[in-house]
C-alpha cells in the first residue's frame, strides 16, 4: 500500500472516530456493576426470604426451586425492563473458544389477542438450544440436536444493550458436558473439597476454600482500513506475510511508554464499559511490540473470572470498531515482534481469609503455606504434559518458546527464598527465618523512600513461576478461554491434596502426631517433585536437554502434545475428581485436532490465494517494469555507460524470478499437501499431517514472498507492510 492511501486511511479514521469519550460524571465505584444483578440488587428486588435461598444457592451450593427461580426471573425482569432489556439470552462457551447466545424476547400471548411481558423460574433456569452445530467431538450427530443450557447462579446476570444475558452451563442430552464452564465448576468443587479437608490439619473452622484467578489480557491494535487491506488479517487473525519494520521493538521504547491519544480514548471507554458490568479493570499499559496493549482486572474467584474474561474480549471487539480499530487477539499477529499471552496469576483463599499460598507468622502459618505450595508443586510435576496441553493451540504454538515467551516444556521458578526454604526443610533444618516477610532496600539516594523488596524475583521465562502469594501460569495464550489451564490446573491440584490427605491420615492412624505427620508428607514431596523446579533460563538448548534427562514433557507437535489428555494418569486424575468421563476426554480431543487441522486449512488456503492473486502478479509486472527499462537503456545510452546499469537491474530481475519460482512450486507443493492430508479420515492423523507437511510449507514460501516485498516497487506492493500497520498515529 502506497504512504499516500496509508495516510489516507488514517486520516478517515481520525475523521469518522474523534478522540473526545464522554464519560459519566460519577466516579468508578458508583458506576461499577451498574448492568450486574448482584448482591445489591438482590436485596433491593428480592423479598428477604427469597435473597437468603439465593445465598445459600451462590455461597453453599443448595438447590433452587422452581418456586424460588419464579420469584428471582420476576425480579430480574422487572430489573432488566428497567434498564431497557427487551431479550433474555443464556450466554454460554461451547467448545468453539468463544461464546453464544440465543436470544428470546419477553412476550407472551395474553389470550385476549395481545401480548404481555413474561420471563419464568423455567426459563431462567434452562433453555434448550440446538447442540447438533456446535462441536461436541462425536458426542452429539447432526440427528441428535438437543442439548441444555443452565443458568449458573454463582455468575451474576448482566445486562447488555437490550438483552438480559444469563451465564449457563451447556450439556448435551446425555449429559456429557459440551463447553468450558461444566467441567471448570467441577473443578473449582474438587479443589474446594480438597484443600478444606487439608486446611483442617491448621484450621478447623475453614468451610470452603476458593480458587482465585487474575488474567492479564494482551492485546493488539490496528487502524481498521489497514486491517479490511489485510485478508490474511480479515481471515486469520495473523499476518501470513510481512517483512520487518526497520523499526520495531528494538529500542524498546514502546514498553509502558505513554499511551497514544487514540488508544487512551478506546481504552477509557473500554474500561467504562467493563465496569458498568461489573468486570474490576485495573491496570492498562503499553506492552513490548508497537501497537500491543494490555489491560488487567482485581483478581475474582475463578469462575467468575473466567466470564470476565470471555464477555471482556468480546466487549473489546465492539469497542475498538468505534475507534477506528480493529483489535487482534491472536498470539503472534506479527512475525518478528513479541506476541500476546493471558498470563493466569492462580491462588486459593479460605473463606476466613487465608491466602494458601502466602507464608504467615506462626509455625503452623508456615507449614500450612510449605503444604499448599509442595502440593501445587506436585500437581504441576505429575500432570506438567497435561498443564502444556490445556494450552496448546495452532495459534498459541506461534509464540511459545519463541524468545518471547515460554518455552513449551512445563516448569516452576520459586525464586531464591522459597527454594532455600524448601531446602531446610527437606534436610530437616528450622523454615521461619527462610520465609521472613519483605525486606528494606535503601537505595542511597535523597528522597527517594526505602523499597520493600518481594520475597522472590520474576522469571519471565517460567511458564508457571512463583510471585510472592500466588502462582503465575504464563503461558496461556492471549485469545484462549482461560477455563482450559484453570480446569487442568485446579483438578490437578485436588488430586495432589487428596493423595497428601490419605498419606498422612495414614501416619496418623499409626499413632503419628498431627504436625508431624504433615511435616514428613512433605519432606517426601519435596523431593518427589523436584524435577519441575527450575530456576534458570528457560529459553536456553541446555534446559531442552536438561528437562528431557528429568522426564519433563519436552515435545512441541501441538497435535501429539493434546495426546497428553488421554494419558492413563489423566484419564485417573480427571475421573477421581469427577471433572470428565474418558468419553468426554476423547470427545473433546478430537474437536481440538479437528479445529488444529481447520486453523492451519484456513491459513494455507488464504497464503495460496494470495501469493498466486496477489504477490505473483505484482512481482512480474515489476520485473517486467525492469527489462522494460534495461531495453530502453541499451538504446538510449552507450554501451559502456548502460552496461553496469543493465547489470544492476538485470541482477533485480533474476533474484524476482528466483523468488516467484519458488513460491508458484512450492505453492503447488502447498495445495497437493493439503489435499493428501484432507483424504485422511482420522482426526489425529489428519492434524499431525497438517502440521508437518503444510504449516512447514507456508514459513518455507513466506521467506521469499517477504523477500520480495523488499525488492518490488513500494507503490506496487498489493499489501499494507508492517511499517504501516504496526505504529498508531
């Protein structure tokens, strides 16, 4: 795209979306929730009666009645219709990795001819869309349509527009889950059972335990006429094609750097938006790569978290169409620059305060704290090919271990403190003077205050690194539903709580004391799961081969890495946890090598299209601009004055031929690729030929179209470059 339209573009951008973002008047907190049917307005519409059944549903889990949901979808509605609601939707996240929603209005028949506005218990609590289009991985056939939705109490109802959305589960007919909220709430139950029991060694009052997440949500932005002159873009969600800007993020100038006008307007109104429905925006920053954004919520109990997350990304969408951007969700938009992630910062709480894994200030603090953190430890060392496969995607593959990110290999950075403190304990030596709380650093410097310097440093090549109260799983990709890794991780967890428990239940039952017995479970963990720590260079070829020699889960095929889920110790450990069935497991197996295989297809088939429709094309109509110009050379100059001339350009021209040979054969080596690996009937064996034999083709051809991107006449090029798109003006 020439610099002319390039600005052109930009300037009609400025135009039709000013910077200007009416805001309310009042201050976050009393616009926060204000879309939410929460708590407080649950006791505003709700009679006494019916809002402690409400409680007692949301807090401890009772059953609701048909009577009882009566009472709440009146309210709702009256509620909703107040606000302008005209619809009610179950808002649910079927296996697509995204969300859907089926939406009904509030009418009725009178019997009189007319209408009125209805909204029952019934419908509230289940509705019943069609499950025969939505992936179910041979659960449901296309004859088998019924499938249920079921509001889930414990994710308050928002509205949105003019349309009451309902946070549900989503089931097939038989009763197999068919998205991410089912199992992860079977999850979130384990591990609540399972750290209260392990809590009543410390604490005997603990009634529940909560697993708390805080995503941090990465982002791209680009000016949406750039994006419409992209297909790859449009199609994808990724540049196929592009050579580096000169400049990118090498001056590293962009990292918390301030904040383009534009994209502080999109993000105040984003942020506005989010709270109004209750999602706790905290922190916005530029990230590393220009253009790349990031934006982090107040942690939440899980399950509410990860609807967050998933009604956040689609508020992005509509947001950033207002602004004249189109946001980018995909893990590696761009080649050459750093790509996005949702770092998934992981912890559990009790109900009377306790952060598990934060140390305290008594022996018994202590070892409770030693506990949960060994216990998580093991979890991570037994299941670590599983924790890689609840992340893997063929977009996510793009960014892990890519110097950026890290690496595809499953470890844990505890930092020094712990790490000398898990040590102690293991050679049986005194832990408290390891776990002191923070320390002061005095920088020496004249009004500038002393520092309270963390109990541990960062790796940020870790994918699951210890951060002072909590765990950060780094590696979950920027466009995943959050629920995959909190699904894996927190069943994982329980498991490894429930097999402590009955370890020293054992120990007591011989006669052991209570604290002792604890104290030697753990010391024999420490040592068990010593292979997943890791406190050095993630990125480096030595830690490859060093976390093969430990029995770490080193493979990176994304199609042999989701074999991880049918693993015996999976399939045991999901099953003793009650989180899926075997079937459930192979079900969904096959819909991730199913959507692998259809997101490198889709890639493949817009790459051909464009190198032989667009980069072709363009390619020799330049070259012959350039033996164009070598004839008229030969007749204008003397021989000795064109030859040196001729030579220049005739060099240009070879080196287009070279380039556009290679990429019509191997295009064509492109297609019979696909073709071959189409006629496979398997699943499984279909992704594992598409990612060895197409995906290599597609980097293989886009060397050379992105060598000639640099050697084609600007003015010619059919597609904006990287220096255009990447830099918000």
């Amino acid at each position: 795209m020439s610099s002319q339209l390039r600005f052109q573009v930009v300037g009609e951008a400025f135009k039709k979306h000013p910077v200007e973002v009416k805001t309310p008047a009042e201050r976050p907190s009393e616009f926060f929730a204000k879309y939410v049917f929460n708590r407080a307005k649950m006791k505003s519409f709700l009679p006494p009666e019916v809002y402690d059944k409400m409680v007692d549903v949301i807090d401890n889990g009772a059953t609701l009645d048909l009577a009882t949901a009566d009472v709440v979808a009146a309210s709702m509605k009256r509620w909703a219709m107040h606000l302008g609601a005209t619809h009610i939707t179950h808002w649910f996240q079927p296996l697509t990795e995204g969300t859907a929603e089926k939406h009904d209005g509030f009418v009725e028949h009178d019997g009189k001819g007319g209408m009125i506005e209805e909204f029952t218990g019934k419908q509230l609590v289940q509705q019943e869309p069609d499950a025969s289009s939505f992936p179910s991985g041979g659960i449901r056939s296309t004859f088998e349509a019924r499938g249920y939705s079921a509001w889930d109490p414990s994710s308050p109802v928002f509205v949105m527009g003019d349309t009451l959305m309902i946070p549900t589960v989503f089931i097939a007919y038989t009763g197999e889950a068919l998205d991410f909220k089912a199992p992860l709430k079977k999850a979130l139950h384990a591990v609540n059972k399972a750290a209260t029991d392990v809590c009543h060694y410390f604490y005997p009052d603990v009634k529940k335990v909560v697993s708390n997440l805080g995503w941090e949500q990465e982002y791209f932005l680009v000016d949406e006429g750039l994006y419409a002159a992209r297909p790859d873009l449009l199609m994808t969600g990724r540049t196929l094609m592009g050579h580096d800007s000169a400049k990118n993020q090498q001056m590293d100038d962009h990292y918390f750097g301030s904040i383009p006008e534009r994209v502080a307007a999109f993000m105040k109104d984003l942020e506005i938006q989010a709270l109004s429905l209750g999602i706790p925006c905290k922190t916005r920053h530029n990230e590393v790569a220009p253009n790349q954004f990031e934006l982090a919520p107040i942690f939440e109990e899980t399950n509410l978290a990860v609807d967050h997350n998933m009604l956040l990304m689609s508020l992005m969408k509509k947001v950033a169409r207002k602004h004249g951007f189109r946001v980018l969700l995909h893990e590696k938009p761009f080649a050459g620059v750093n790509g996005s992630g949702k770092h998934n910062n992981w912890s559990l709480s009790t109900d009377t305060g306790v952060l598990l894994h934060a140390p305290g200030k008594t022996p018994v603090d202590n070892l409770r704290f030693i506990t949960f953190i060994v216990e998580t430890l093991m979890a991570v060392w037994r299941h670590n090919g599983l924790l890689k496969a609840s992340i893997v995607s063929a977009t996510n593959a793009h960014r892990l271990g890519a110097n950026e990110a890290p690496p595809a290999i499953i470890s844990s950075f505890l930092g020094k403190q712990l790490t000398e403190a898990l040590e102690h304990l293991e050679q049986d030596s005194p832990i408290e003077e390891a776990l002191g709380d923070k320390h002061a650093l005095s920088l020496g410097i004249p009004q500038i205050p002393e520092l309270l310097i963390d109990n541990t440093d960062r790796n940020r090549t870790s994918p699951f690194a210890f951060t002072g109260n909590r765990f950060e799983f780094r590696a979950v990709g920027s466009e995943a539903n959050c629920a995959s890794a909190m699904i894996a991780l927190n069943a994982a967890v329980a498991e490894a709580l429930i097999d402590f428990k009955q370890r020293v239940d054992e120990r007591i039952a011989k006669g052991e004391e209570t604290m002792k017995a604890v104290l030697a479970v753990v010391r024999e963990d420490i040592k068990a799961c010593k292979p997943i720590h890791f406190e050095g260079n993630g990125y480096s070829d030595e830690w490859k081969e060093e976390a093969a020699r430990r029995g770490l889960d080193v493979e990176a095929s994304v199609p042999l890495v989701i074999d991880r889920y049918l693993d015996k110790d999976s399939v045991e450990m999901f099953a003793k946890t009650n989180v899926f069935t075997r079937s459930e497991l192979k079900a969904r197996n096959e819909i991730k090598w199913e959507t692998y295989t259809k997101k490198i297809q889709i890639e493949a088939r817009i790459f051909g299209d464009l190198c032989m429709n667009h980069i072709i094309p363009v390619a020799t109509r330049y070259q012959s601009v350039l033996l164009e110009n070598v004839h008229r050379m030969r007749e204008v100059f003397p021989a000795d004055t064109s030859s040196q001339l001729s030579e220049n350009n005739l060099s240009l021209i070879k080196e287009i031929a070279e380039h556009t040979n290679f990429i019509t054969a191997r295009t064509s080596d492109l297609i019979e690729a696909r073709r071959v690996a189409n006629r496979l009937h398997d699943e499984r064996e279909k992704a594992i030929a598409y990612h060895d034999t197409v995906a290599p083709l597609i980097e293989q051809i886009r060397y050379h179209v992105d060598k000639l991107e640099l050697i084609v006449d600007d003015e010619l090029w059919p597609l904006p470059k990287y220096r255009e798109i990447l830099f918000i003006r």
